[in-house]
C-alpha cells in the first residue's frame, strides 16, 4: 500500500524519483489522536509536514492511537482527517492528491495494554520488511494528560522502540510538573525510560514565529545590537501576553495551576531566555544555545514575594464553585493575573528591569516582547519640525509583536531612530504602505515593520523543528528543572496572598496597573484590596504584645514588616556610628534568615553607608567560601555583589589555608581573631547580627558543647549536630563585647525555642543564646509573630 501510494505522488509530480525514498522510513505515533489539540492543531501540524518534507526522500506513515475502541476511534480521527486544509497558496490539484495520500497513509489503534505497543510494533515491522523500506526513526506525540507519561514511556521503552540504528523521538506537551519536586519527580521517570537526546518538551510559544526570530534576529544585526544591547543602552523590557478570554471551562485545570504556572514559567520565560541569554558563536548549534540558556538562568535574581502583583477577576470564584461543586463559601485564591519583575544579576543586563504579565479577562488579546531603550538626546526643535521618523528624540524600541492585537499578525519592529534591521528576504518582508495604526504611542510609519512572508502555525514550526532533530526550539531536563527552581519559591511566598479583584475586559480601567519602587513591584492604584481569607490575623490584631523579651527590648512584627524595620535599624545604627567615629563594623550570622534582610538592605538601603563599612562574619561552616553551603557565599550573592562595599572592608573567615578546610594547624582561628584586633578598636563590634536554632545554639556555639561559651580564645572551632559538622564561630565572650546585638528570629518553626527562651534564664551550655548578654552594649529582639505566637 505505501508504495502505491508513493507511486501516485510521484505521478502527481510531488517527488523526483522512487530512489529518493532510500532515506528512510518514519513512522509517526499521535497519542490522543482524538483530543482537543491533536483536533485543533497537531494532525493540521503532521498534515504540513508531509507536504512540506514529502519530496525530501523519507517516506511517512501516521498512527493516530487513544484509549478508544477501534471502531468509535477510527470514526473520530477520520471526521477530524477529512477537514484538514491545505495552505492558500498550495495549488488545487496537488493539495487533493497529498490530502488523499495523507488520509492513505493514516491509520487508528487503541493503544490501552501493553500488547497493544507490541502489536502496533509488530505492524510497522512488517510494513517495512513488505515494502523493502529502511526505518529512518520514530516520533511519539503524548498529547496525554501527565499522570499517563510514565505508563506510556514504560509501553514504549520495553515494546515500541525502533531497531538500533534508528532514531527516536519522543515528544511532551506541558504541564511539566506543578513545581519543582514534582518536575524532578517526573524528569526521573522519564529518564528511567528515554535518552534526553530522544525527549522533544513542548512549548508551543517556541514556535511562534516572533519568537522564534528572537534569536536570529540577535545574530543578524549583532553589528547594531552589540553596542545597545546592554544595561547602559536598555530601559526597561516588557513580555506580555494579554487574554480576553476567562476560565471557564478549564477551571478545574487553572485552580491546580494559575496564571504564573500556565504562562509565565514557561511561555514568558522562554522569551525571556531569548533576550538574556549570551549569543553563542553559532545560533545553529542547539547545544550552544541550551548552554547559554542555562547560563542565563543561573543569572536571574531569586524572586521574593514583593515582586509579583496578582490578581483574580471577580466571576472566577463563582465558575469554580459551579463547575468543581464547590461549597458556596469556597474562597479560591488562585491568580487570573499577575505581574512580576524580574532582575538579572550578569553584568550585560543588572539593574535591568524584566516585566512579564498575564492575565485572563483582560481589555485585549494580544501577545509581545517589547524592548525599550533609554533616550538621552534633548532635541532643541519644536516637534511639530522634527523629522518624524528619525528624531532622536522619539521613543527608540525593539518589538516581537507575537499575535492579534492591532497589528492581527505576528511582526518585527524597530524604531526608525536605531537602525535598518537586516532581516531574511526568504521568509521575512516589510511591510509596504502606511497605516494609521499606532503601537506603543507611535504611528507604524516610525517603525520599520517586517511580517512573515508565510504565516506558520506554531505546532507546524514545531513539528518541524522535530522532524529535523532541532533540540534548541525544546525545553531539556536542566533548563525545565531551572525554571521551576526559579519560580518554585516565588510560587510558595504567595500561596496565600490577598489577591486583587477585577471585574474583566474593558472596565478593568487601571486597577491592574502597576510600577516599580525599589525593586519591587505594587499596584499604582493604592485603594483597599478585598481580602479573599477575611480569617487571617493581621498587625492590629496584636497590639498588647509585651515590648520586652528576656529583660530586653522586644521589636515583633509580621516577617516582613520585621525585616523592613530591621534593616532600617541596623542602616541608622550604620550612620551614627560612622559620623562618629568615622567606621561601622558589622558582623553577620549566616543561616537562612538573614537573607531576606540581605536583599532587602541591598535594595532599599541606598543611603547605607557601605564605603565607610567592615562586614565580618559571626560564623562559618568549614567547606569552601564558592560552596552554596558556605555562609560567604550566601552573603555574597545577597548582598555583597549588590553594594558597594571596598574589597579590603570585607572579611571573610580563613576556614580553607594550604588547600584544606578548618585543620588546628593552618591556626585559621588566630588568624581571624588577629584581624579583628588589628581593626575592631578593643575587639568590639559596632553590631552583631545573630540567629537562633531551633535547639537554642547561636552562631556556631551548640548546646551540650563548652566550645566557645568562655575564655580568653576570641574565635574558635566548633563541631555541629548536622552537617557540615566542622565550624568556624566568633566566641560568646567576643560576642558580649559588642556595642549592640540583634538577635533575629522568624517562622512558626522556632515557635517553641522562643516560647521556652521566655521562660528560662542565663544558661548558655543548654541554650546557648541565653547567654549572649553584651556587657556594655545593648541586646534587642526582632521576632516575628509567628516565632512568637504559633
């Protein structure tokens, strides 16, 4: 059959000869054939493969496969087969030949059991041996729910694969995972099965034309953009995908998922990487690109609670309560919208600002990547005399217009201030004749404006792309596990965050609007947000919380409010001590604390005096200072890369001499506590910041441990319960010496150390942190009201 079928093409003028089919056989394997996308998208997409690659000499067979019975199965692909299109400009008679063909070569199998994958083995085998044909390689599409994966690629593995030789190519629609543990969980699975050679995960938004011009457009105008393209030349960048459409109908999907897991981990994100990433010396080799991309993840800013604004237009609760049968008083706090800015913290791109956005029941549908650089001319002539499409003074930007919107198709832009891009003449053209639209606040004539010469679906760029093998246009393990690592801790902070409500579409006004401040993002409109968990306790529930803690001054607070006041203590501490004696020296505790009050010092504090200050540390753990586990290190990527202190102000600890870690020998402890004497007048620091464990140890200084409590030794080394055990700690009498002491103290998990701190009193070898008292200084307590209260 299948050479019959290769003989009428032939006839049709569709192939050369019969020896170009030497290639190969491939056999393509549609899981879901008879779903939604594989029905909207993926047999059009497989469809435009067989015409765009049936000259190319592999010949195709199509195996459309679902849980359904044959027969009922047969009949749904075929309904769907019988309606596919051919491009406008595909001549008549050709386009009915290959649509017969295509139909032809198109076959359905219930693929339920494990006998089926054998059997579905078994005939393609005997389809080739009959047609003396070679098998070139397999594609599997699991256009399938997740939960299925692992059944499937367990079938396929063990009865399914091709014979040595060929190849195979297995390809996942999203969602991968809901957050970082379940995206490793399923990664491990998969790889138990396929070679992450032979994994193709999808994201459609890579084959949007636009987007997927990003990167050559990049190469191709390196000679203009190497300049610009930086944190001197860059404002500010903007991706954005805006639906007018709701949720209804899917809410049982997006309740599980929300806007940030269903467009900007994924979709916005892959644009991102597009912009941020290094350009490899060849934008053909999809190794370089994954490498760069990965690269390019490992740069971006960790992403706190305050950059994000959300939002939940006001019917989805109730289509969530209809169509999950909810309880009326069923309060979903699950975001329709949000926006987030992002930072990367390379040199090309810091300070930055990436704002992406996405939202259902918006004023618009319309989807870009817009670039807007800074403008430092001043033009002394009178607008109304400029030359309107090359004054240095309008607004210069680089935009990937996506889809929809007023332009109805996906485009390039460039301002006519910047430069003439050079663009493909082969599948790009510029657009001819004015238009009255304007994008962005200019008329199109102030844009050089290019549209595909064809437009292609984005399933049939991607189909495409795996046939051809072009990994580059996938989402690999490592860049999948690197985006979720990214948004994971963003995704927890706001869990339960009060969402703002919006009515939907064009009466939205500017209640989504929103600006950057410090770093940060919220809502330009500051009316009150309606509470979707009116239950929670907030500040003003707690106003008869004692001001003192174990004789000392007590500061309690929610975390975050505790962290802003914290910083802007320790920044007016800072200030008076340096206008008095002209230095500040601050020792910090490592742990994961202090690194909120980290970030936010280094992006709220820009009148901290850092020039004029010694950052020390309280402690370290005895492993390499680059070692994510090293309390430097984390100082380090929190805040000290982020100021301006002097290289010789900071101080790190020497707990790696002579190619070895915290040996008695190297005296690593003298050495410090030398330094400290050549430098802190009288050993006493201006501040020290310390933490408390949930056993009550401070610093490096554990309960049950004489080590450190007492004598004249200022810095010692300590063993820890868990690893790394070997640390390096200041001692509890250097402590004392401090003029002021901060002890910092945050979550439900140290509940009960405070509780039992409140009531016991100056014993240090049980609990260590009682017996931090500094003898002339002074002890204050920052303990949120979780730690506090439960």
């Amino acid at each position: 059959m299948l050479r019959r079928v290769l003989c009428t093409v032939l006839f049709m003028g569709a192939l050369p000869s019969l020896a170009a089919v030497s290639q190969g056989h491939i056999s393509v394997v549609l899981l879901g054939a008879t779903g939604d996308l594989a029905k909207k998208y993926l047999w059009q997409g497989l469809f435009q493969l067989y015409m765009d690659q049936v000259s190319s000499g592999h010949s195709f067979t199509f195996h459309g496969a679902a849980l359904t019975a044959l027969e009922p199965g047969q009949r749904l692909m075929f309904d769907v087969l019988k309606k596919l299109a051919c491009p406008p400009d595909e001549p008549p008679n050709r386009c009915a030949v290959l649509k017969d063909q295509f139909l032809k070569l198109s076959q359905y199998h219930q693929l339920k059991t494990a006998e089926n994958y054998t059997a579905l083995n078994r005939e393609i085998e005997t389809l080739l041996r009959q047609e003396g044909l070679k098998e070139a390689g397999r594609i599997f599409y699991f256009s399938v729910p997740p939960f299925a994966y692992t059944e499937i690629a367990r079938h396929i593995n063990s009865s399914c694969r091709p014979p040595p030789g060929a190849w195979l190519r297995v390809v996942l629609e999203k969602p991968f995972g809901h957050d970082l543990e379940s995206a490793q969980q399923l990664a491990a699975e998969l790889t138990s099965f396929f070679r992450e050679e032979e994994m193709y995960r999808v994201d459609h938004y890579l084959g949007k034309q636009a987007v997927a011009h990003i990167l050559p457009f990049r190469d191709q105008n390196r000679q203009f953009l190497d300049p610009i393209w930086n944190r001197h030349h860059v404002e500010r960048v903007e991706i954005v995908l805006k639906e007018t459409v709701d949720a209804k109908g899917r809410t049982s999907f997006y309740e599980e998922y929300g806007v940030i897991r269903d467009v900007l981990q994924n979709h916005l994100t892959e644009a991102l990487m597009f912009l941020t990433m290094e350009l490899p010396a060849n934008v053909s080799r999809a190794e370089e690109v994954l490498q760069c991309k990965l690269q390019a993840f490992q740069s971006l800013r960790g992403l706190e609670k305050n950059s994000a604004v959300l939002g939940q237009y006001q019917a989805y609760a109730s289509q969530v309560r209809e169509e999950l049968q909810k309880a009326q008083d069923y309060i979903s706090t699950t975001p329709t919208f949000a926006g987030v800015l992002i930072h990367s913290d390379n040199l090309r791109w810091e300070g930055v600002p990436f704002l992406l956005t996405s939202g259902k029941a918006l004023d618009e549908r319309v989807g870009y990547v817009r670039v807007l650089f800074k403008n430092r001319a001043y033009c002394t002539q009178s607008e109304t005399l400029r030359d309107a499409g090359h004054s240095q003074c309008k607004a210069k930007q680089i935009i990937f217009y996506i889809g929809h919107g007023a332009l109805n198709t996906p485009a390039v832009l460039v301002s006519r201030n910047l430069f003439k891009p050079v663009m493909p003449e082969g599948s790009w053209k510029e657009a001819v004749g004015q238009s009255d639209l304007h994008i962005f606040g200019q008329p199109l004539s102030d844009y050089y404006v290019y549209s595909p010469v064809k437009e292609r679906d984005a399933y049939s760029v991607l189909i495409s792309n795996i046939y051809h093998g072009r990994k580059d246009f996938f989402i690999t393990t490592e860049n999948l596990l690197a985006s979720w690592g990214f948004w994971t801790p963003l995704l927890d902070s706001i869990s339960h965050q009060p969402l703002r409500l919006y009515p939907g579409g064009v009466e939205n006004q500017h209640l989504l609007d929103f600006e950057m401040v410090s770093g940060e993002v919220a809502f330009t409109l500051a009316e009150p947000v309606e509470l979707l968990n009116p239950n929670r306790l907030m500040p003003s529930d707690y106003r008869t919380i004692e001001s003192k803690f174990r004789q000392s001054p007590l500061v309690s607070a929610w975390s975050e409010d505790l962290i802003s006041q914290l910083a802007s203590d320790i920044e007016k501490t800072a200030s008076q001590t340096v206008a008095h004696s002209g230095q500040f020296h601050l020792a910090l505790s490592g742990g994961s604390s202090p690194v909120v009050l980290f970030q936010r010092l280094a992006r709220h504090h820009y009148a901290f005096p850092w020039k004029h200050t010694h950052i020390w540390l309280v402690d370290e753990r005895c492993v390499p200072l680059t070692d994510a586990e090293s309390n430097f290190f984390s100082l380090h990527n929190h805040l000290l890369q982020s100021v301006r202190v002097p290289y010789f102000n900071v101080h790190p600890m020497p707990v790696h001499l002579n190619q070895r870690l915290c040996v008695e020998e190297d005296r690593g402890t003298e050495l410090y506590a030398k330094e400290i004497m050549a430098l802190v007048a009288n050993a006493s620091f201006d501040l020290v910041l310390l933490g408390v464990g949930t056993d009550g140890h401070t610093a490096s200084l554990f309960p049950h441990s004489e080590d450190g409590l007492e004598g004249a030794q200022t810095v010692v080394l300590t063993e820890s319960p868990v690893k790394p055990h070997q640390r390096m700690s200041l001692s509890l009498p250097l402590i004392n010496k401090a003029r002021r002491v901060f002890v910092l103290v945050l979550g439900k998990g140290k509940h009960d150390i405070t509780t039992l701190l409140s009531r016991v009193g100056h014993a240090p070898r049980k609990w260590p942190i009682s017996g931090v008292s500094p003898s002339s200084g002074q002890l204050v307590w920052y303990v949120d009201y979780e730690a506090l209260l439960g």
